[in-house]
C-alpha cells in the first residue's frame, strides 16, 4: 500500500513472504525460519479483532540481521502502529453507526411529518369539499363562505408544509444559490407581514424601523422567507392578544433585525438545537403545535446562503415585564455606508 523510499518494489520471493506473514499471521522473511530467502523481514499489524496488515522492514545490505534490541524495538513499534491503525477503524465504525442513527432519526421524523402535519391539513380539505359537495344546498351563503375560507386556509398550510420541504431538500443538496440584489428592509418586512395577516389576527404588532437604512445585497425571495418562517413561528408558539415586534438596529459594522414575542420563550436546553431539522420544542400533548419542525432550519439555511448569521435566545428582562424569545438575523455586508444611525421610528398597529 505505501513505502519509503517510494521506489521501493518487492521480488517474487518478498511477495511470498509477505502474503505468507498475512495469511499466517506470523514473522517471515530475513532473520525468521520462515521463507528467509527474501530482502525484507515482514511482521503482521495484530490486534484484537484479527490481522491488519504486514509491516516489511530491509537494509542495503542483502545479508542484514537485526540485533535482539533492535528487533524487539521494532515489534514494540509495530504494535503501536496496530493499535492505531485499530482505533482508526473503530473510530471509523463510530462514525458510521452515528451517521446511520442520525439517518434513522430524520427518516422517522420525515414520516412523522408526513403521516400527520401533512394529512392533517389535507383531511379537512377533503372533508370540508365533500361537505360542501354533499350538503352544499343546505348550507346558507355565510356558512358555504367560511367552510371555503377553512378550505382555503388549510390548503395553504399544505402548501407551506410543502415547500418548507423543497426548501429543505435543495439546502441539503447545496443546490441553494442565493441571488443577491440590493434590497429594501422597510419593503421586505412590509410585504412580510402583508403576507403573514392571517396568524396575526389574534396578536399585536409593533415595528421597530430607522430611517435611512442602506439597501442590503439580500435574495429577496430567499429573505421574506425568513421574515414569514419567524413571524408564523412567533405567531404560533405565543398566546392571543401577546405583542410580536420586528426591530431592526443599525451598528458600525452590521445591521440585526430581531423577531421578538412575549410568549413563554425558550428552554434552554433546546437553545443549541432549536434550528436542527425536524426538531421541536417540547410539549404537552394537549399543547402540541402542527408543524414541521423546518421552519427554522430552513431560516438558518437561507441566512447562511446570504450571507448572514442566525441564533436564538431568550429576552431579559428590561425591568418592563419583557419576557418571551427573540430571534437575531445579523447581516455585515461591505457596503453599508458609514452614516450616523437614527432613531428608530416606532409604528404599532394591532
């Protein structure tokens, strides 16, 4: 497999002896009784699991003989390199098994999510379609317009569900290529939260927005994304009539827009892994959130493909009573202009 020098090529009796030494699992070749008609003297890498491999040692000169220290330093570090050789192949094996459990476990989430986020959503479209379909005549227009409404809503949330898996499986390929262009924060939250209307019925919404940003080098697309997958998860995880805030901060170097709630916020031990695919917070049953358990995972991978940093933590205590968690997109792009920051203008709306 290698030596040194490199050149160095084995005769016919040496191979002899070396795939005898590896069949054998013993010394063979010069200074041994064994085949010693051969230039090298060839040791076999023993460990506990079987033979790994032959170790040939020679000389210049064709009639060389290893004295008793010698040779018992080289069985010494013949051994050592055994050992290595078997920890690199349990190592290896570690590895392996880790990667299949791993594998294993998004399998079973994937089909958790499948099986239930998305069934779920599809039976009441099917159902509220053969309701209508049956018993339509029945129905007043008030009441056909609001089971069309409930249709329409969950056909949505398929669809969300849906893409949020696409998104997921081009992040996974590196097939995600963000295209930059400048862009306008006030524009992209704006039309963020157009979209995101229909989970913020039920809460208040406070925008946070200096004047005078720079327009950043962002993928439009690839960053209302982000804004919506944070919005609907603020939404979702805090209780009706709570306060959801988008600010944005100006600093020397970057720009950080925050998605804040006032919900119950954040174990800590779900801090580090909160962006993990397919995982999710901890529930009671008769708590549990629908979902995938992606939308963050795929913020983390949109921000990253711009460029940016993402993470997670919990709100302290300003002495106000703000509790809840927060979520911070920083971006430091190159061409943000050394201007003076501004006060921030707040807009609240419910």
């Amino acid at each position: 497999m290698a030596s040194s020098p490199a050149e160095i090529v084995l005769d016919d009796a040496d191979l002899a002896a070396a795939s005898w030494c590896w069949d054998r699992n013993q010394p063979t070749g010069r200074g041994t009784d064994t085949l010693p008609g051969g230039r090298c003297l060839f040791l076999p890498l023993r460990t506990g699991q079987g033979n790994r491999g032959v170790v040939g040692v020679s000389r210049a000169q064709s009639d060389f003989r290893l004295a008793p220290d010698d040779r018992r330093l080289l069985d010494a570090l013949v051994d050592l390199a055994a050992i290595a050789t078997e920890r690199i192949r349990l190592a290896k094996d570690v590895d392996q098994a880790r990667m299949l459990a791993e594998t294993e476990k998004l399998r079973a989430s994937l089909l958790t999510s499948v099986s239930h986020d998305l069934r779920t959503p599809l039976a009441s479209i099917i159902g509220t379609l053969a309701s209508l379909r049956s018993f339509g005549m029945r129905y007043d227009p008030a009441t056909r317009d609001e089971l069309l409404s409930s249709a329409q809503d969950e056909a949505e949330r398929l669809n969300r569900y849906v893409a949020n898996l696409l998104d997921m499986t081009r992040i996974d390929a590196g097939a995600l290529e963000a295209r930059r262009e400048p862009c306008d924060l006030a524009d992209l939250i704006a039309a963020a939260v157009r979209r995101c209307q229909p989970s913020l019925t039920e809460h208040k919404l406070k925008l946070s927005i200096p004047a005078g940003l720079p327009m950043l080098p962002l993928d439009e697309a690839l960053m209302d994304q982000v804004l919506i997958n944070l919005l609907d998860n603020a939404a979702k995880y805090t209780p009706a009539g709570s306060t959801i805030e988008i600010a944005v901060a100006r600093h020397r170097f970057s720009i950080v827009i925050a998605v804040r709630d006032n919900g119950p916020g954040l174990p800590p031990a779900d801090l580090d892994r909160i962006f993990d695919k397919f995982y999710r917070v901890r529930e009671d049953a008769d708590r549990a959130r629908a979902g995938t358990g992606l939308g963050l995972a795929i913020c983390r991978g949109f921000v990253l493909a711009m460029g940016g940093r993402i993470h997670a933590r919990n709100r302290k205590d300003d002495g106000g009573g703000a509790h809840g968690a927060e979520f911070l997109i920083e971006f430091s792009p190159e061409l943000i202009a050394e201007a003076p920051a501004l006060p921030p203008s707040e807009v609240a709306s419910p």
